[in-house]
C-alpha cells in the first residue's frame, strides 16, 4: 500500500509518517520512506544521524546528465529501476518487534527540491525526481510512505495521483485545518477520495466541519515524552506513549484499507 502525508508546515506530518512506518516495521512489514518534504528532516525523526543520511537526489548531478541525457537526447522518461536500491539507506527500528514477529526492513530515500531562485534550469533534476517517485509508488509492490512538502503546492502537480491513501494531518487551528480542506479538495479532484484526518497534539472532541476535510479523523494527543526529548534529539520514535501511538496508527492505517 502507498501512502502520502500532506498538511500544514509544523503540525507533525513527519512525526506520523516516521510512526508509521515504524509500527509496520515492527510487525513484520518492509517499507519505503521517501522524504518528499523540503525541510528533509524525515531521516532524523527516524532515528538517524546527519552523517548517516542519504544524499538527496537532487543533488547528484552524475545521475541527472546519467539518466537524462543518455545517449545525448533529452529523455524525460528515463529508466529509474534500480535507484531506489542505490540511493537508500536502512533506517533502524524504533522499538522492540511486535511478539514473533519478524521486523521488516525500512529504507529512506531523500529526494529534495530545487528551491534556489536563479540556479539554473530545474527541468532536468525535477524530470528525474517525478520518474523516481512514480517509479516507486506505481511499480513496488511493498508499503509505501511518502512525506510530501507543506502546503498544496504538490498537489497542483498531481504528484500523489497514484497513491493508495492520503493522510492529511493537522493541529487544532483554524489556519491549519483550513489548508488540510484544501489539500482534500485538491487531493479529491485527482480522483484520491480514500484519506484521512489526523489532528494532532488535540485533545478530542469535535472540530470545524470544513468543506474538503476527510469524513473520517483522528485525534492525537500531546505527547509529553516527545515534549521532553524534542529540545535534546530528533528522534520521534520510541517514546513513552508508544502504546497509544501504535493503537492510533493501526485505527489510521485500518481505515485506509492498510
């Protein structure tokens, strides 16, 4: 299953993306990462070092010039297949296996994003970036959990057009769950109506009926074991509450259909 988080910068989407993948990693699931996000912080809420993140594609001029201009053409459909395997690296559990189970494996890509104003045509590394996703979301048949960047914007691209599900995640605002309707509506004009809502660090209770948010949601409470480590180190995982969390990433993942 293929899975896309979207939502307003700083409600935690990474923080749910890491979760997850660490609750199927642990009951026996393999797993894709893949840090679509411009912040690219994705590696560290998982437990790793920034000397033991991935390279962002973006960045490796060698396989641009490699793959979209073999031969001397421009190829905008290049063959990706066997970059996922080069370009990842193991991302380890952040908790103890569920009871005889096997852990699955979690691999992190980082993909990055042209965001330097007068550096050049982006046609080329964006080619490549749209061709490995799709690769990755279309082709593998293994879960796939891709941290989109805040806001909108790649939605407008139709880059999640291919996924399984969408979760949208939100803190309790107005501003925050007011992008969240827009990303539904978008995310809905793309034919993608299986998602859901997760509003986090919110203590229960109704919300705003905003017209494009998912029927269906999700309240995540603060977590005062995340408060106390987040000053100190960047990992999301392993946290005193990760009973609650486990229980609320299996409702989330159950009503996807996952």
């Amino acid at each position: 299953m293929k899975i896309a988080f979207a939502g307003k910068g700083g409600v935690g989407k990474t923080s749910l993306a890491a979760w997850t993948a660490d609750w199927l990693a642990r009951n026996g699931k393999n797993v894709w990462l893949v840090d679509a996000d411009t912040a690219l912080s994705l590696g560290q809420a998982s437990g790793l070092a920034l000397d033991q993140l991935p390279q962002p594609l973006i960045q490796r001029e060698d396989l641009v010039r490699e793959r979209i201009h073999a031969g001397g053409f421009l190829n905008l459909n290049p063959d990706v297949g066997d970059l996922p395997e080069e370009l990842a690296v193991d991302v380890p559990l952040g908790g103890e296996p569920m009871g005889g189970v096997v852990p699955g494996r979690k691999r992190l890509i980082v993909m990055g994003a042209v965001t330097n104003a007068g550096g050049g045509c982006a046609c080329d590394a964006n080619a490549l970036l749209k061709a490995l996703l799709a690769h990755i979301v279309m082709d593998r048949d293994e879960w796939v959990l891709v941290d989109l960047e805040a806001g909108v914007e790649h939605l407008g691209r139709g880059t999640v057009a291919h996924v399984d599900g969408l979760v949208i995640v939100s803190e309790p605002s107005m501003r925050s769950l007011q992008t969240g309707a827009e990303v539904g509506r978008m995310a809905s004009d793309l034919g993608l109506t299986n998602q859901a809502l997760v509003v986090n660090r919110h203590a229960g209770g109704r919300h705003p009926e905003l017209d494009g948010l998912p029927e269906w949601s999700l309240s995540i409470p603060v977590m005062n074991g995340l408060v106390d480590r987040q000053m100190t180190e960047s990992s999301v995982l392993n946290l005193p509450e990760i009973s609650r969390l486990d229980c609320s990433v299996e409702k989330m993942l159950g009503h996807l259909g996952g």
